[in-house]
C-alpha cells in the first residue's frame, strides 16, 4: 500500500512538471518575435557578400 502512495504521489509531480515545462515552452513561443528573412539569414549571407 506504501509503494501505491508513494508512486501515486510520484506520477502527480512527474504531471505537475511536465505541465509547467510545456506551458513555459507555449509561452515563450508564443512571446517570441518573428524574424524576418533578412535578419534570420543577415549572419549567412554577410561572410558571402564581403567577399
């Protein structure tokens, strides 16, 4: 009967975490700007236009 508390208790802070981790990963994604094409590819492209 322990081990069934004791692995119940385990399986609902294992949920609770998992929870938080994909909330905090929808909320980042959610807040983040999108960038345009010129400033995701500026790095790639500066090197090859130098040249």
């Amino acid at each position: 009967m322990r081990s069934l508390v004791f692995g119940a208790i385990l399986v609902a802070v294992a949920a609770v975490g998992f929870h938080t981790l994909i909330s905090a990963s929808l909320a980042a994604a959610r807040d983040a700007k999108a960038a345009t094409f010129s400033q995701r590819f500026a790095p790639v492209l500066k090197p090859a236009a130098a040249n």
